[in-house]
C-alpha cells in the first residue's frame, strides 16, 4: 500500500469515528430525557436508558478518542513541550507516540481479553446482548488509535485539505 493511499484510508476511517462517534453522543442525548421522563412525568421508569446510555458512552469515548489523537488535540501538556528547544520538541513528540503506542497496545491486547472472556455473559437489561460485545470499542479504539500513529509516523500529519480541519475554532474568528 502505497502512502497516499494509507492516507486516504485514515481520513475514510477518521469520518467513520467521528460519524459514530457524534451518532453515540446524539442518542445519548435523546434517551436520557425520555429516561427522566418516564420516572418523573409518567412514574414508570424504563430500566433500559441509562445502561444503555453507559455503552454508548463506552462507544463514544473509545472510538471518538482515537479520531481525537489523529486531529491532534488531545489533552496535552503543552508548557514542556512549549518551553523546550527544537530538536527536543521532535524528541518529547516521539516519546508522545511511543507512549500512544504502548497505550494503543495495551487496550488493543488487553481488551481482546476482557471481550473473550465475557463474551457469553448478557446484560441485564438487554439480554440479548453480549457483555463482551459492550466491551468490544476497548480493542476497537486501541486498533483505530494504533493505524492512526502509524499514519502520523509513516505519512506525516494528515494534509491541510483533511476533513478535521473543517471546524478549527481559528476559522471562526
């Protein structure tokens, strides 16, 4: 695969995190209302708003943080890097991706676990539904965050005509 080519995969893969993402967060936002609703208005509590609420936030977080590293801008300490000469700035950025690696890993290995050995346990209240499936944005988030690193280190920082450059506050003022 050619670099370019990569690279274009990463921003279809970036809009496909961002697009799950932000369709997590607006259903969060609908059935917490109707949870609060139903308790307080009609005294009939759902049992099914606020754990599903919960996964779904599971989702968000997981797939909505990798989009977040590759648009950089993640949370950050920025004074070090800021107060720090050129070449350790390129120095402090390496240490930053190998430690988003290492991260990436362990969510990637580590979660792969979590979902093998809950995947025959049900929640419940949707029975139907696999704990391990729930838990499966863990490696999900940490294989998305691991292409996106590859991508900083092999391509270099995605292209100014990238789609997360679209919304910068800057181009607001």
């Amino acid at each position: 695969m050619t670099r370019a080519r990569y690279a274009a995969a990463m921003e279809a893969l970036y809009v496909a995190c961002i697009a799950v993402s932000g369709a997590s967060l607006v259903v969060i936002t609908l059935i917490i209302p109707y949870g609060v609703f139903m308790r307080y208005a009609l005294n009939a509590p759902a049992s099914w708003p606020e754990p599903a609420a919960v996964l779904l936030m599971i989702v968000f977080s997981f797939i909505g943080g990798a989009a977040v590293y590759r648009a950089n801008v993640h949370i950050a300490v920025q004074a070090l890097v800021e107060r720090a000469g050129p070449r350790a700035r390129v120095v402090l950025r390496r240490l930053v991706d190998l430690a988003m690696v290492l991260t990436a890993l362990f969510m990637l290995v580590w979660g792969l676990q979590l979902v093998r050995t809950t995947w025959h346990q049900v929640i419940a209240e949707f029975p139907v539904l696999s704990v391990g499936l729930t838990y499966l944005p863990l490696p999900a988030g940490g294989l998305l965050s691991l292409l996106f690193i590859v991508e900083r280190l092999w391509v270099g920082e995605p292209p100014v005509t990238s789609v997360m450059y679209r919304d910068r506050a800057e181009a607001l003022e």
